[in-house]
C-alpha cells in the first residue's frame, strides 16, 4: 500500500530505466547488434556517470513516513530491481559500443548507492 502523499515519481522514472535498459541489454547479448548495446550503454552513462544527470541516490530517506521517520532500513528493497542492471551491465561486456572506462565509472555509480 503506498500513500497517496508520497511523491513517487523518482521511483516511477527509476523503474522505467531499469526496464528500458535492461531491455536493451538483452537485445544485445541475443542479438549482438551492436545498436542495442549503443542505446543501453547511453543509459548506463545518463543514470550513473554523467555528473550533470546522474541519480544522486541517497537511502537515508528510503521507506520514510511523513512525521513519524525519516527514513528505514528496510528501503533497501527500493533498490532491489537494481540488481536486474548490474546483470545487464554483464550482458553488455564485450560490446563495442561500452568502453571499458564506461563500466569503470558505472561501477563507482553503483557504488555510491
């Protein structure tokens, strides 16, 4: 159940970025039309290595409730569909189009989560 209050829309953009790129990834890794992987790498680069766009992701305020907690540890499992990127950043490995220094930076993104 979520609270109608809640803004939700981060979460809603974060998901949607997930899907596309995982989506991608797995074109490519069946394809390995080089495309695919050109798309989701431009993706990986928007949400997690470009200092002017890149998520600023924070889970002090995960599963917070307005006037009783800033946040919980169990807003951990508002990252949980992440793990389904880091699986398509796997897929992407090899690809022309993701350079080496891409995945470098994109691993120091998902790091800082």
């Amino acid at each position: 159940m979520t609270n109608p209050d809640n803004f939700v829309a981060h979460r809603q953009f974060l998901l949607a970025f997930g899907k596309h790129f995982d989506a991608l990834a797995a074109a490519y890794r069946v394809t390995k039309n080089e495309r695919y992987a050109e798309a989701a790498a431009k993706h990986l680069h928007a949400w997690f290595v470009d200092p002017d766009t890149r998520m600023n992701p924070n889970l002090e305020y995960s599963q917070a409730i307005k006037g009783i907690s800033t946040g919980r540890s169990i807003g951990v499992i508002d990252t949980v569909h992440l793990a389904e990127v880091a699986l398509g950043v796997e897929a992407l490995r090899g690809a022309t189009a993701f350079f080496k220094s891409e995945d470098a930076r994109s691993r120091v993104g998902f790091a800082t989560i």
